[in-house]
C-alpha cells in the first residue's frame, strides 16, 4: 500500500496549527464529550491521522479503533499514545476504510477532515459505507471539516479561498482531491441521519470549520 503522506505525514499536526491555529484540532475532538460519548462505547475514526481524536476518546474510556492507510499516521499516532500517563487502549487498522466491513458495530463514526480528500464520487461511496459501520438506532456520525460556505458573499469567497489553499497545497504534496466545499449536514440527511448537534470554528475572524454529529434511526 502507498503512503501519500510518508514525507508531509511528520508534520502534519503542526502544519494544521500554522493553517488554522488550534481551531482544527478544536473542531476534531468537539463532539468527543460526555454527553456523546459513554465508557465502553465503541468508536471508530476514519483517517485518524496523528490521532488528537483518538486520545480523546481512549481518555473518555471508549473501546477506540482507528483506520487509516498510511502507516506514517499510524506510527506518529502510536508515539502520541506511547507518551500518554494513562495505558490507552487503541486499535489500529492499516488498511482501506472500504475493506472495514464490521457492519452496525459502532456507537459512533468519526471522520475528521477525511472526506475531503477524495473527489465527490470517491467520498460519496465511502461515506456511504461509514453510515453502514454506525449501530442503527442510536449510533451516531460525526463529520468535522471545513465549513459549506455561508453569509454574505464576501464571506462566501474568502471560506471558498481559504480552503482552495489548503486543497492545493495537499494536492501538490499527496495528490488530494481538489473540488468544491462539500456540504456534510446536507449529506448526512441524505443517508438518512438527523443533526443532533453542530459546533462551528472560526479562525482569523472567519467561519473556516464544523463538527457535525448526525444519529442513525432504527429503520
């Protein structure tokens, strides 16, 4: 398996600090609270990267697995667990999230500035298939990101500039997608989750990034 982020891998919690201050990392691990999260709940992050998120919910006391396709995150997650004073237990998977086929077994599904590297039919099937990973009923997806763009048009433009930056920095750097603001709330009401909670992140002045959590129904 190729590792698209074995070079820029090292440094990509600080890059995220020098883009977005601490409003990225803010974003990943909002929904990760006591009132989403139970011990003993299990958790499954998509692209975890350095895992900020990951931590915080081992921390939490939820059974933590993790699924990400470069081994570069998997090892700078694993330094970041080696160094915790508690005895974190984390579950790593090294492989493509499509071959993850443990249906309906998760309390909640985590992608974290995930989906935005793939180009739209890409992201659609697998966004698809992390709702299939969700427990029906009370299972909930949690999607952070960069914020669809909204208010006024000058608001708009400087959300869609400040993301086509980072879009082309990583598609220089990975060969990442590079598309239009996906609109995630919109995308979870179609896979039939209801928004249950939002929290949005702002960064020099401006709307740049949202947590969604979205809960799955029984049907």
């Amino acid at each position: 398996m190729g590792d698209k982020y074995k070079w820029i891998g090292p440094a990509y919690d600080f890059l995220s600090t020098i883009y977005g201050g601490e409003s990225i990392h803010n974003c990943k691990r909002a929904m990760l609270t006591v009132e989403h999260v139970k011990p003993g709940d299990k958790v499954l992050i998509a692209g975890v990267g350095h895992g900020k998120d990951a931590i915080r919910a081992a921390e939490i006391g939820a059974d933590v697995t993790v699924v990400d396709l470069s081994e570069t995150m998997l090892t700078k997650l694993q330094e970041a667990v080696d160094k915790h004073p508690q005895d974190l237990k984390i579950r790593k998977i090294h492989s493509d999230i499509l071959k993850v086929d443990e249906l309906e077994q998760y309390d909640m599904v985590i992608a974290n500035f995930f989906l935005n590297v793939f180009y739209e039919d890409l992201m659609s099937q697998i966004l698809a298939h992390l709702v299939k990973l969700v427990k029906p009923g009370t299972g909930k997806m949690v999607i952070g990101d960069f914020s669809y763009p909204e208010g006024n048009i000058i608001k708009r433009n400087l959300q869609k500039f400040y993301w086509y930056i980072a879009a082309l920095i990583f598609y220089f750097a990975t060969d990442n997608a590079v598309h239009k603001i996906y609109n995630y709330p919109e995308l979870l009401k179609k896979h039939g989750l209801k928004i249950k909670d939002r929290k949005d992140f702002s960064y020099l002045g401006l709307s740049c990034y949202a947590s969604v959590l979205g809960e799955k129904s029984a049907g």
